[in-house]
C-alpha cells in the first residue's frame, strides 16, 4: 500500500484516539458511543501506524509532502 498520511495526520489521529481512550476509561464514555467511538479510535491508530488511509485512495489525496 502507498503510504498516504502526513506527519500532522498521522499526530491527530493518535491523539485523538488517545483521548478515546481516556475518556473511557475515566468512564466520561460509555454504551454504545463507547463502542462507536472505541472503533474508530482502534481505526485511526492502525492507519496512523501504517501511514495510510483507504479512504483517501479512491479520491486520490495524500496528506504527505511531496519529495
């Protein structure tokens, strides 16, 4: 897979799923958005890590800087 995400993405994205997960476990998130939300944090760490997001291919965006 061409890697697609920027260093600021890829920071976000972790950051934001970080803070998912914080907040669940200070119980401020629970039911079902919990789960809702537990998904997409779990989502965005593994596209962080691998330094691509599918979503972006199809329309052909890239966040990283050109060489």
């Amino acid at each position: 897979m061409k890697k697609n995400m920027g260093t600021i993405d890829r920071t976000i994205r972790t950051l934001l799923a970080i803070l998912v997960g914080v907040l669940y476990f200070m119980d401020v998130i629970t039911g079902t958005t919990a789960i809702i939300l537990g998904v997409f944090a779990i989502i965005f760490l593994g596209t962080s890590l691998i330094s691509t997001c599918p979503l972006y291919m199809p329309f052909g965006l890239s966040t990283r800087r050109k060489k």
